[in-house]
C-alpha cells in the first residue's frame, strides 16, 4: 500500500527503486489474496507491476489498490486497525472496508447518552465507551489479583470511539502517539522518566523497566505484583482513566483552534467533532451507572469525588464541588462556545476561552486526587494509597515547584511514608496549590482540622522581599519557561509554541499573560538606550528566534531537538529576562521622586523578580538551582566553570545583586535617586551581565571543539546567550563585537563553530570589559 502511494506518482519511466520494490512486496501477497478474489488480486498485480518504459506505474490510482485489499481483508483475517492510516491516504483501511461492505462511516452523532442522571447529556453516541465503568466494577467485584489483572487487561464492557474492544489497560498502553501533544500527559511521561533515569537508574525513556508512555499500566501492574488489592480498585481510575479524560479534552480544544478562520461550510462538521471528543471526556469522566450526586453509585472519577467531598466539606446541595464545577463548565462549553460558533469567528471567545475552561476542569479534576491524597496520609496511613495518590499529582508540581516535588518524592516513594512527617507533606503540598492551579478553599479541610493553608505566594525571592502583593501573580512567569522547555524536551512542539503564544501560569486581572506577550508588547516601556535598538537583540527578532526554534523553520530549520531547546531555553532565560529586569530597574530609577512611590516600588520588585524568578528552594535541603530559569540560575549555573562560587554554593554576582536589590528599594523609598542611578549603573547593571558572559564564554569554549553539524545544544545555547551581551559590546566596540557574533553564529551546515577559536573570543570580551565596567 505504502509503495502504491509512491509510484501513483511516477512515470514508467522513473529511475526510483519504489517501483521495483512495490512489485517485489505485492508478488508475496498476491497469491494470498488469489485465493480470496481472483480479479481483485490480477487489479492490484497490474497496478503495481514494474514494467520500465510500459505502462503508468499504478494506473487505476493508489485509492482503488486500498479499496481492493479493503475488500478482501476479512478472508485474510487480518485487522484494519493492525495496518492504520496512510499518512497521505485520506480513508483508512477501514474506511474503505466500510465502503466496500456498503456501509456509511459510523458518525459519533447517531445518539445520546445521558450521564450522571441528566447532568449531562451528551450530544453524539459515547454509550459504548461509557461502560468502561464496567470494567471498573467487575474488577472490584473479585477478591483476588489473578481475577482483576483478567479484567484489567482483557475488558470485556466497553469499545472505543473506533468501535474496537478495549480495556482498562489500553486506555494506557494504546496512549502513544494519541497523547503525543497533550501538555499533562508529556509532563507525567517527563516525570516517570525521571524517576525512571535519575532516581532507579534506568535507560533514558524507561520506568520500571517498561516505556514511560505507559507509566499508568505500569504502576498498575507494579500494584498488582504487590498484591496490593484494594489499591489496584482505584490505581486504574486515577492513573488511566484520568488522562484518558484530559486527552479528550485537548482534543476538543484543537478541534476549536482548527476551526478558527475555517471556511463555513464545515462548521456544523467540526462542531460535531467538538462535541464528541468533549462526550468523551465527560463519558470517561462520569460512566455508566452513575446518578447525581450519588456515591453509592458509578464507579468513575465523578465517582471518586463524591465520596471523598464529604471527609473535606465539599458536598453541600447534594453534588460535590468539584462535580458540580466540571459538569458546569462542560456544559457551558458546548453551551457558551460550540452552540454559538464561536471557535470559527473568534480567537478570545472561541479557542481562548476554550482553552480556558479545559484547563479549569483539569485543574478541578486534580482536586480530589489531593483530598484522596491527604485522607491517607492522616486517616488511613496506607503507605501504598499514599504513594499511589502522590505519584498522580507529583507530575504537576515537577513542572512548576520542583523542590517540593524532590521532597515529597523522597517522603512518600522512595522512603516508606511516616504518620510523623504527614504534617510537613501537607505544608509542602499546599504551598504547591498555586502551581497546579487549585486553592486551600478548593481543597477544603480534612474533617475540619485547622491547618493553617494559605494561598499566599511567597512573596520572598532569594533573600529580596517583593513589596505589593498584587505583583505576585506575575512572578511566576518562569513556570512557563519551564514547561515549554518539558514540552519541548519530550517532543510536544506545538503544545508548546501554544504555551508561549497564550500563556499558562501568568494570570493578572482575570487573564492570562504569555512570554510572547511579554517579548513583543512592552519595548516602548523599556528605557534601554540605543542599544537594542535596530540590532540583532530587538524584540521582533527576539519572538522570531524564539518561533523559529518551536516550530523549526528558518535558522532551526535542520537542527536537532537538543538544540531547538536550547535555543529557546537560553534565548527566555539570557535576553528576554536580562531585557526585561534592566527595563524594570531602569523605569524605576527613571521614575524616583516622579511617581507615586508604588508605581516605582512596583518596577523595582518586578525588576528583581525578573532577575530571580518563582522558582527556588522552598525546602532548604531540597535545592532547585537546576530547574531555575532566569539568570540567578545561569549565574549559580556557571559559577562552578568559572570559579566565582561562594562558601554557599552560588555565584558571587548572585549573592551581589540581592544586597544591592535591596538597598536600591531603600534609596528609593528614601527617594536618594543620585544614589540609586549610581548604584544601577555602576553595581547592578554590571553584575546583571556577569552570567551572561560567563556563559557565552563557556559555550566558545565548548563549541570550539564541535563542527557545524553537531547535534549538540551548545551551539544554539552559545548563539542565544551571545544576542543579550553582544548589543552592549556594540556599543564599545562594533569591530570586536562583529567578531564575537560571527565565531557564536549557529548556522547548522555552514562555517565551523567559534572559527577563530575561544582565546579569540575571551580576548575580544577582555578588550572591552572596562567599558562594560565589569
């Protein structure tokens, strides 16, 4: 089939090796297929004979080859499903099987289902994926391991939305590639792999000895070695379930990105599509058998909500919080947005808002896995419920609070969990609620015990006390940096080139602010000099780079992951961060004594958040310099290379900008501006630059050694970090500056890496390194 794609292409004439090795595959199946349909099998024999200089390769077309193996694949008894979809075919297999039988493709909208009594009634036929709640229940009808590992793997209730028998095993099994760009799904598979590789030593993409894109059926099936019964009840619904749950809500939200601008004729189609991948998630949500609001009944996470609401006080008027919000705002999505268009005529009402509400139910969803979590670590003090419960919410907070995710790890997996240390998890978990985008009231209160949650963000950033609360929902810019980089490091390019379009963790007045946002929008506010100003550090140049890496075009359009990461990682990290800290300063210094003391308190604090970011120890021995992603983690980065690390363990320049950080909001609210311009100019702006030298300048030394068709990340990591300092050098020296741009030049193919050598380039920054007052 596939050669018969390729030379429906070709003339007889062609010198391609396709035409010969199409010939050569069908004389092994043809005989086969003899036996089935004589002139079928004689059609596809003529249409991929190799014949040079006769007639047309495939002359009936590559379609009519796919209807006749179509219609004979039942005598072969081989599955459609087993052969897939032709990338440049648009029937499948079974499609055309469909055809030839003369049948119609089963449309998701033959029927209605309702779910959870009425709470929500679907718009298309999910009946059949709706009864894996049956598998639920038939496996925790049996009292022994053999019986449910049966049901687990086998099924036997519920069929796909391909009408293909699955189970509860394949929901996980089956993930990969289906999950390939949901952002929760890859922020697991990064964790497992993780723990996988750095913890228990495993082979990169390995955990327990199994791919990470089954980690569920994994844990699962680890759960079942233990013979640990009842927790293999709920792993698979809090595991596979679960994600199966928040694939299909990513889908829906495409299903909405795709439309918009698309042409109307194809609107009540896509909406169909809409709907029926959110029908899914709701199908996999709820379940069959469930009533409203009803414990007693279904076997699902809508379920698993109802009975631990009422241990937290979330099960006033009848339904949970927590299901009666989701229910809510899948209603309102087809209500507020499908019904009415929206996703084909507006970005901010249809895909935005879209987007929006998938990732409220997501969040709601991780709610009772946090109650679930917490009421075994003080009622139960089952270790094994305990490890299960926090291995599904540890993901989430890797990607944002890494520290607290070492932590609990340790306490919780690695450690067999303690009663005496439920205190401090809790503390640490809450102080985690932020990033996972959940609240102390949303979680409630075991049983009404007082344990002091606050939703407060910390508002100290590594010694520097950040001065108006309200600016804290804006320093956690760097959760997003972090994640595109998860993202990108697993392969989800476009879930990431999403995140940094429209933002994820950034919410100020109710709506999201993005990286992009923050590259392209704010140059006018910035009181950069001359500097940045019509040369290779500009803004539109910035977002351009920074698009070019995510997507893989223009200067990145033959690089490897390793440096598309790179690119984009250094590029946020080096000048975005490095601009916006200087620009913050600078305003504020500009505005001393002018302006209200809170505008220009409020520049200084974001200076210094951008400078440090959200991201830090926030358990002394639990240290997260690695993950950090502004230049205080370059700076401890690079201290080591360079030998300027103090008795803490980090950078001198780091532990210098935190005391004069401090001091510099003094002076301004003494408003002693002489003062503070010195002390910006002359200690700040200076040691700002430090890291990001050090770091051009390790990555010369690196590079030196590389050629120009290394897979290496250093060479776009040297080339990103060189686009902050060299428009400073510029202005000292453009010769020497030229120069330095020339030898850190990513250019994947083209002329070698750092030609002139390192030493050139260490002599070049030390021939300007008075004018740059370092």
């Amino acid at each position: 089939l596939h050669y018969a794609v390729e030379n429906e292409e070709l003339s007889s004439s062609s010198e391609s090796g396709s035409l010969a090795a199409g010939d050569a595959l069908s004389r092994a199946i043809i005989p086969v297929m003899n036996a089935i349909d004589s002139d079928k099998s004689m059609q596809i024999m003529t249409n991929m004979k190799f014949e040079k200089g006769g007639s047309k390769p495939v002359e009936d077309g590559a379609e009519r080859v796919f209807a006749d193996v179509a219609a004979m694949i039942d005598g072969l008894k081989v599955d459609c499903y087993d052969i897939g979809d032709h990338a440049s075919v648009v029937r499948s297999i079974c499609e055309f099987q469909e055809n030839s039988n003369g049948s119609e493709n089963p449309s998701p909208g033959a029927g209605f289902v309702s779910l959870a009594g009425g709470d929500y009634i679907s718009g298309t036929d999910v009946s059949n994926e709706a009864k894996i709640a049956l598998d639920v229940k038939d496996m925790q009808s049996k009292d022994n391991i053999d019986a449910m590992r049966t049901v687990y793997k086998n099924g036997g209730n519920s069929l796909s939305s391909d009408d293909q028998p699955q189970s509860l095993a394949t929901l996980s099994t089956t993930s990969f590639p289906r999950m390939s760009e949901d952002p929760m799904y890859n922020y697991f598979r990064y964790t497992f792999r993780s723990i996988g590789q750095d913890e228990e030593g495993e082979r990169l993409g390995v955990f327990d000895d199994e791919p990470v894109e089954q980690y569920g059926d994994t844990l699962v099936t680890d759960l079942m070695e233990l013979n640990q019964i009842e927790v293999v009840k709920e792993a698979p619904i809090v595991t596979n379930v679960w994600m199966t749950v928040t694939h299909h809500l990513y889908e829906a939200v495409r299903e909405c990105q795709s439309m918009y601008g698309a042409s109307s004729d194809f609107e009540e189609e896509n909406k169909l599509d809409m709907t029926y991948e959110l029908d899914l998630a709701a199908a996999y949500y709820i379940g069959e058998g469930q009533l409203k609001g009803d414990k007693n009944s279904g076997f699902l996470l809508y379920n698993l909500a109802e009975k631990i609401a009422p241990e937290f006080n979330q099960d006033t008027g009848g339904v949970s919080q927590v299901n009666k919000k989701i229910m809510d705002l899948m209603n309102g999505i087809k209500s507020d947005i499908i019904d009415q268009g929206l996703c084909m005529t507006s970005l901010s009402d249809g895909y935005l808002e879209f987007r929006s509400r998938v990732n409220s139910i997501i969040r709601t969803m991780t709610i009772p896995l946090v109650q679930k979590f917490i009421w075994h670590m003080f009622i139960t003090k089952d270790s094994d419920f305990v490890e299960l419960y926090g291995l599904s919410i540890l993901p989430q907070i890797k990607v944002c609070d890494p520290s607290v995710y070492e932590y609990i790890l340790e306490k919780v997996v690695f450690d067999d969990f303690s009663f005496e240390t439920a205190d401090d998890i809790l503390r640490a978990l809450q102080g985690s609620y932020s990033c996972m985008g959940i609240t102390c009231n949303d979680v409630g209160e075991l049983n009404g015990r007082q344990d002091g949650c606050s939703d407060d963000i910390s508002a100290t950033l590594r010694g520097y006390e950040i001065t108006h609360q309200t600016l804290l929902p804006r320093i956690v810019f760097d959760r997003d940096i972090l994640q595109i980089k998860v993202l990108a490091t697993m392969g989800a390019w476009e879930s990431a080139l999403d995140l940094y379009a429209y933002g994820q963790n950034v919410v100020v007045g109710g709506s999201l602010n993005s990286l992009k946002d923050l590259v392209i929008s704010k140059i006018d506010t910035l009181h950069l000099g001359d500097n940045f100003q019509g040369f290779a550090g500009k803004f539109d140049d910035v977002d351009e780079y920074i698009n070019a890496a995510l997507v893989g075009d223009d200067m990145f359009i033959d690089a490897s992951n390793d440096q598309r990461i790179e690119g984009v990682g250094r590029m946020l990290q080096g000048l975005v961060t490095y601009l916006y800290a200087l620009g913050e300063l600078q305003n504020a210094s500009a505005n001393c004594g002018v302006d209200p003391l809170f505008n220009s308190l409020s520049s200084w604090d974001m200076g210094a958040a951008y400078l440090m970011g959200s991201i830090k120890a926030n358990i002394d021995e639990y240290h997260s310099d690695d993950f950090g992603q502004t230049l205080f983690a370059l700076a401890n980065e690079m201290c080591d290379y360079f030998g300027t690390c103090v008795s803490s363990g980090k950078a001198h320049a780091s532990e210098s900008l935190v005391d004069d950080l401090n001091t510099g909001k003094e002076l301004l609210k003494a408003k002693s501006c002489t003062e503070l311009s010195l002390l910006l100019e002359e200690d700040i702006t200076p040691t700002i630059l430090v890291p990001l030298i050090q770091g051009m300048l390790h990555y010369a030394v690196e590079n030196e050694e590389l050629s120009s068709s290394s897979e290496s990340g250093s060479l776009a990591a040297g080339d990103a970090l060189s686009r902050a300092i060299i428009p400073v050098m510029n202005a000292i020296d453009s010769d020497k500056s030229m120069q330095i741009m020339t030898n850190m030049k990513f250019e994947k193919g083209g002329s070698k890496p750092v030609e002139d050598g390192a030493e050139r380039v260490f002599a070049d920054v030390a021939a300007m390194i008075d004018g740059l007052k370092g």
